[in-house]
C-alpha cells in the first residue's frame, strides 16, 4: 500500500457526510473493476506481479511480457471496462438514474481513453503499434488542450478537469520517455 492511498482517504472522510459515503461507492467501483482484471487474469493462470493501492485508486502489476494470445491480453484489459458497464447497466435497471450507475458508466469509460495510464490505452498500443497510437494520443492532447483553453476563456472550466488531463499529459510525456 503506497502513503498516498491513507493519505487521500483520510482527506476525504474528514470532510465527513455524504462525501463519504460517495467516496466509499467510488472505492467500491474501482474495486470492482479491478477485480474484474483479476477474474479473467486467473482464469488464463496468470497471477499479478503486485496489486497496490494508491493515491489515484487501486493497480494491478500484471506479469511482464505477453500472455499466450492477443486475444486474452484484450479480454484481461477490457474485462474491468466490461465489469463496470455491466454493473452500471445492472444497477440502472434496479434503480433507474442513481449514483452507483452513474460511478460505475464514468469509470468504465474513462479506463477506455486511449491513453497508456488507462485500460484502452494499452489496448491501442496491441492493436497499432508505435507511431499510429503515438499519434492518436497527441491529436487527443491537443484536442483536450484547447477544449479546456476554450471553457476557460469561456468561464467554466472545471479545475479537477484541468488536474486530470495536466495528469495525463504528464503521464503520456514520462512513458515516451521511459
């Protein structure tokens, strides 16, 4: 468990009311999808080199290399998307419009961003390798850069997006470079 993960926790329940609880329905999501990860993991008898929880949710390490196909890298990607879309779906229909469902239909998009933090960013790295998905992420980049340029000249740009994607451009700028 990394110092961040406590950290970011204790912050957020000091605030205390229905914060917390929001925040206990996100750590279940990401729970979740990440066991979806790990379900399929074990069903193709490859076991995680670590599984740690951070400051931005819960990782898994998978073992180095490839598995024995393209096809079951995919499905090992894909499976926490497939947990959250399924679960977002399940609890719509139980509950029609609430926060679980909403929680679960973000996170599962989000984790599908072609970037290579993200599920969908490994994904286009196995289907298109090197320059075409070095390309997709920087036309993606600039598109997000002058989105948020536009919100804020504009008026209403949303710091925790600016957050996020300063994240995600410095994480693209470091894996380049590794």
């Amino acid at each position: 468990m990394d110092f961040s993960f406590p950290a970011v926790l204790a912050v957020m329940l000091l605030k205390g009311g229905a914060d917390a609880g929001r925040l206990m329905v996100m750590l279940l999501c990401c729970a979740l999808h990440e066991c979806g990860h790990l379900f399929f993991m074990l069903i193709f008898r490859r076991r995680p080199e670590a599984i740690t929880l951070y400051g931005g949710g819960i990782r898994i390490t998978p073992p180095r290399g490839r598995m024995d196909s393209f096809g079951r890298d995919a499905a090992v990607l894909l499976a926490g998307c497939g947990v959250n879309f399924l679960l977002a779906g399940a609890a719509y229909l139980y509950k029609g419009d609430c926060f679980f469902a909403a929680v679960n239909l973000f996170l599962g998009a989000f984790n599908l961003l072609p970037f290579r933090y993200f599920d969908g960013g490994r994904v286009l790295e196995m289907v298109c390798e090197g320059r075409a998905a070095r390309t997709v992420r920087i036309m993606l980049l600039i598109v997000g850069a002058v989105y948020i340029v536009t919100a804020a000249v504009c008026g209403n740009v949303s710091l925790s997006l600016v957050v996020t994607f300063c994240f995600i451009a410095a994480e693209e700028v470091i894996s380049e470079k590794v």
